[in-house]
C-alpha cells in the first residue's frame, strides 16, 4: 500500500493486554473518550516497542479500543482476593503505520512480546494487516 506516489506504508495491528485500576462500571468506550488516556496509551504501546533498528514512535500509534475483560460491574479484586490496590484486566487495540520497510520488517519478526520484568502479567502481540513474505 502507498501514500499516493508517496513511499510504501506498512500498517501491523497490536494488541497489549495489561491491568489497570479501574472504579466499578468503567467500560472501554470510557476509557478511550478520554484524549489524555489514548495519549497513554499511545505511549504505552511505543514503550514497549522497542526495536533493534529504532524505536517506535507515539505518533505512528493510533489507539482503536480498549475492552475491560472483566466484569465491568463488579470492583476490582487485588491478588490476595482483597479490593485495595485491586486491578483489572483490559486489552488494548491499536494500529501503527510505519513508512520504512526496515523498522516494517523488524516489527513483523515480533509476533509476540512478553514484557517481563516489573510487569509480566503484560504481552504484547503483533499482527500484520498486509502480506509481508514478499518483503522477506
């Protein structure tokens, strides 16, 4: 796909699932008409996205929904069945467009991340929305 007679563009579809903490009856559709909260997760998914050849930007990120995978009614439980500091689990879905078939390439050798460390509980998966073999 092209920019007009632009250069190639190469868009990939990421999903991140993560915890949060979130009041009873926060859906996704509330989350993402916040501007400040897309903006974080903008920057989210670009943090994690660190590649060999360069990092990815925040604003090639373009956030699509987010999706509480728990009940959305009920309040968030911490680890110990407890409801201080309780988290829930939430998705995320957005696009990144990229312009360079190099940083294209390395992002589609990325199938899966999980983001270890502080946070495990974290991963990251990447799709391409385009063939990408005739890249290879």
């Amino acid at each position: 796909q092209t920019l007009g007679n632009g250069p190639q563009i190469f868009q990939f579809k990421v999903t991140l699932d993560d915890t949060l903490h979130l009041p009873a009856g926060t859906v996704g559709s509330d989350l993402m008409a916040d501007d400040a909260f897309k903006e974080f997760v903008r920057k989210l998914i670009s943090g994690a996205m660190v590649l060999p050849t360069g990092h990815i930007q925040p604003g090639v990120v373009i956030p699509k929904s987010a999706t509480v995978m728990e009940d959305v009614n009920a309040e968030a439980m911490n680890s110990h069945g407890g409801l201080p500091y309780g988290k829930k689990k939430v998705r995320f879905e957005a696009t990144i467009v990229v312009d360079s078939r190099v940083t294209a390439m390395e992002i589609d050798r990325m199938p899966a991340l999980s983001l270890a460390g502080f946070a495990p509980w974290r991963k990251l998966q990447v799709e391409s929305l385009q063939e990408m073999s005739f890249w290879r």
